[in-house]
C-alpha cells in the first residue's frame, strides 16, 4: 500500500488527539527506487570501485554494490589471501587481488573504493585514497580516535573528494520518514530521546571464530597491526586479534564505535542535528565476557547537546538482549523507531480529569472546582475526541544497498552523499566521548577550540 498521506494531512489527522494510541493500520513505507542492474550500460556511465578489506562486512557490501545498475568491482585488496578468494567468489571473475591497497589508489581503472578494514585502519586508508584522487565509501564508525576524525575531515575537505561513511540507516527510507515527522513538530517540545540494543551471545559479544588456515603463510600479520605496537604472530591468540579486533581498543571501539555510533548516526539524522554532544557521562563494565577484553561489554551514556537541547541517554548492553529501538519523547507524545517500524503514541500534554490535588480541598471549594471544571472540560455526548496514533513499516533501516547507491551517485554526478566525513565525525566524536568517559570514569567535553576531549 503506498503512502500518500501529505505531512499536512497527518498532522491534521493527528491534531488535537488525546489519550493512547488508537488501533490503526500500519502505512508501509516505499523505499528509493533503484533501477535494476542493466545488462548492457556504456562503459562511460559505469562506475569501477575497488575494495579494501573483504571481511565480514566487506563481503556484504560487496555483495550488495555489484547488484547496483552500472557498478562493477574492478579489484579486491586484503591483508589475508583467503578473503582474495572470497572476493573472486562474490564477483564471480577472477579480479585482481592484491595484499597492498596502494595498488588500488594508482590504478587509474579504478573511480573509487569502498573500505570494510577494522577501526585503526580507518583514517590511514581514508586520507591515502583522497590524496590519491579517489572517493571514497568508508565504514562505520569513520574514525578509531578523535585526532583520527579531525585529520579525515581536513583530508576530505582539502582534496573535495566524496567522502560517505557506512552507517547505512541515514539512507534508510525509515528514518528519512522519522525525520520528516519529528520536524514536523509533532511532538511538540522535544524532552528526552532515549535508545538502546541488547544482545546476549558469544557472536553478539564478537567472540567470532578466525580462519582456521589464517597462518603467516596467506596473512599480512605485521601491516594488520598498523600503528600498533607490534606483537609477534602467536598461532593461538593473533587468528584472535585477527577475528575479535573489536574487543581491544588498540584495534577497535568497543561497543561504542560497533553499536552506539548506529544509534547516534540515525538520531542525528532525525533529529537533523551535526555537531558533536557537548558532554558526556557514561557508565560500564566488562560484566559478562570476562575473555581478556580490555573494551566494556556494558555501556550506557548520557549526552548533553546543549543549553535547549534534549537530553539523549543511549544503551548498550551485550549481556541481556533487547531489541534495538528509539524512543523521542515530548510534550506531545512518544515517536518509536525500530529498525522496520516507526510508531506514534499521541499524548495530549493537558489535563484529562480534574487535577488530583483538589483532594486536599474542603468539601464545598472541592465541590465547585470539580463542577467548573466538568463545565469547562467535559465534552458533548457524542462528540467524545477521538485519539489517533500512526504506525508505518518499511524495509529494515540495515539495508546498505540504498547507502551504496547514494555514494555510487555522488562519485557519478559529484553531488552531496548522505553522510560525508563532518557528519562521520560528529557522529563518531559522540563514541569516543562515551569511551573516554568510561576508561576515565569522569563526565567529558568535546573542546572545538583544541579538537580535543577534556575532563
Ligand atoms: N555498517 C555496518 O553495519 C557494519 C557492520 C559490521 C562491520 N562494520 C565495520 O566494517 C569494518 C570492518 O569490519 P569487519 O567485521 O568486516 O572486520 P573483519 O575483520 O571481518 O574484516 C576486515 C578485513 O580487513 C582486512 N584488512 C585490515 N587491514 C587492512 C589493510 N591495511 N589493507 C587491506 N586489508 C586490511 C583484514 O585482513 C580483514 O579481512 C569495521 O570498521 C566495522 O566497524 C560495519
């Protein structure tokens, strides 16, 4: 069913309505449309990506971007040989595949790169590609330190190469739709978002399995480690570095960089906000996956954008699962997103009964308050207001193909991608202040003036 309901039209709908949410149907959702992949496009409209790091998520985008109209993969590069299979696998040819990603950055073949590497390769691979000429569509979280983030932004605009960052949800036709709602004003005054994600399971909590042939034979252990101070290749624990990067913060961000940067990339979007929190407070511990993690595996933070602002408390937890969800609340009622859903529970924000206190009255003021109030307030019989909440549904906010598509737009035709390198940055500063806040156990600050985060 299409939705053709205007923005006027639903705030007509949904204009005086008190009380819970009333039973109504759910108003699908129609996502971008996206040609099919053609045959037959001539070779000057296709756009000839490369890509970095063909792991986990690598292998996904690759999956998704090379069903896009006019996309084609043109090279592969990763630091372990299998993952050179994997990507002849997925593309079905053998490309060409090569250990080095400088290989990529010269090879004139190739319009712009994606890059799936882990955290603490982000910013090297990300300034290389742009001073090189080349666009690029790196993952989420953009950066794996502040410093990081500042030296991407400066590279990014220097070079005026496009820059997208992989959190997919801002290219999501459900969040696009929270966005037009929640500046629509139809919550009224905005007091407090909340949003959290729970899992409970060793794969949630990143204890993935590495490569059982990982070996220094088909790996590139010491250019992995990057900046790293180096360990020597240990055939017990580095296949573990190697698969579980995530849970050191010499590699990764922990469930900040992983889960919370979501979580602050689609709030920021809706909320149309693009600066960093002003401050930071945040709690955690590592309560369940005691494995030799030096990252909390329980993270809750809150965060204060500022004087007027509301504020924003966000949830992580990997040691009880929940589902992951927004909740904006304000003076008007409650806007639910989740990752298919997006629901309104109107709230009229005025009195519904007399007020309570008037049970400390005498009798006779009590009495003559109540019939003023009856008076005033009750409704003609028959003409009882009627509530009307709103639920839409649409295709899950984790789809990347749209997210692909945008950037594969933006290197096409040079136009403004969704989620380039300053809102990459505010949305990562927000995980490193949680980070910071939790390992020094005080609230922290971003300082603009020093790029730095104080305590
Ligand atoms: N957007 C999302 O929903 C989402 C989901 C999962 C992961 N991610 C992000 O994707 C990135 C990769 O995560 P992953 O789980 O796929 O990691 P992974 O460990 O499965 O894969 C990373 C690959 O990068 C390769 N690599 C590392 N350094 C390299 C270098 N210098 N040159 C070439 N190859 C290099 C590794 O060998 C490995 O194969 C991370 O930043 C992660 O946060 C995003």
């Amino acid at each position: 069913m299409k939705n053709d309901l205007t923005r006027r039209e639903f705030l007509q709908r949904s204009a005086g309505a008190a009380g819970a949410l009333a039973a109504s149907p759910a108003i699908f959702l129609e996502p971008e449309h996206i040609p099919l992949p053609l045959q037959s496009m001539a070779p000057s409209d296709r756009v000839r990506f490369g890509i970095i790091g063909i792991g986990m998520q690598g292998s996904g985008l690759l999956r998704d971007a090379i069903q896009l109209p006019g996309v084609e993969c043109v090279a592969a590069c990763d630091l372990y040989d299998g993952r050179h299979t994997l990507a002849q696998e997925i593309v079905g040819s053998k490309i060409p595949a090569t250990r080095r990603y400088k290989d990529l950055l010269d090879n004139k073949e190739i319009d712009c790169l994606i890059a799936a590497v882990p955290d603490h390769w982000h910013r090297q691979v990300v300034v290389d590609a742009v001073s090189a000429g080349k666009d690029i569509y790196c993952e989420k979280p953009m950066s794996h330190s502040a410093a990081d983030g500042v030296a991407m932004v400066a590279a990014a605009k220097k070079t005026g190469r496009v820059v997208q960052i992989g959190s997919q949800r801002v290219s999501s036709v459900l969040c696009a739709k929270a966005k037009e709602l929640l500046s629509s004003g139809i919550l009224g005054t905005l007091t407090l978002v909340e949003g959290s994600l729970g899992r409970n399971d060793p794969t949630g909590a990143w204890e993935y399995p590495p490569p059982p042939d990982l070996s220094l034979s088909n790996f590139d252990w010491d250019t992995w480690q990057g900046e790293v101070p180096k360990r020597p290749w240990d055939p017990d624990t580095s296949p573990k570095y190697f698969a579980r990067w995530r849970c050191w913060k010499e590699y990764g961000t922990g469930v900040a960089g992983d889960l919370l940067v979501h979580l602050v990339s689609g709030m920021n979007y809706m909320l149309g906000w693009n600066e960093p929190p002003k401050r930071a407070m945040a709690l955690g511990d590592i309560l369940r996956f005691k494995d030799g993690r030096n990252m909390p595996d329980v993270h809750a933070t809150l965060f204060d954008y500022g004087q007027g602002r509301a504020p924003v408390y966000l949830r992580l937890n990997l040691g009880c699962d929940t589902p992951e969800i927004y909740r904006f609340q304000g003076s008007k009622g409650i806007l639910e997103v989740t990752e298919y859903t997006i629901t309104y529970f109107p709230q009229s924000g005025e009195d519904e009964s007399p007020s309570y206190y008037t049970s400390g009255y005498p009798h006779a003021l009590r009495e003559a308050y109540l019939k003023k109030w009856h008076e005033e307030h009750d409704p003609k019989p028959g003409k009882e207001p009627v509530t009307e909440g709103f639920s839409y549904r649409g295709a899950s906010w984790d789809e990347e193909k749209p997210h692909l598509w945008r950037f594969f737009q933006g290197v096409k035709n040079h136009q403004q991608v969704t989620e380039d390198a300053v809102f990459g940055h505010h949305a990562a500063l927000a995980c490193h202040m949680a980070n910071e806040s939790y390992f020094r156990k005080a609230a922290v600050t971003w300082d603009a003036a020093t790029n730095t985060i104080k305590s």
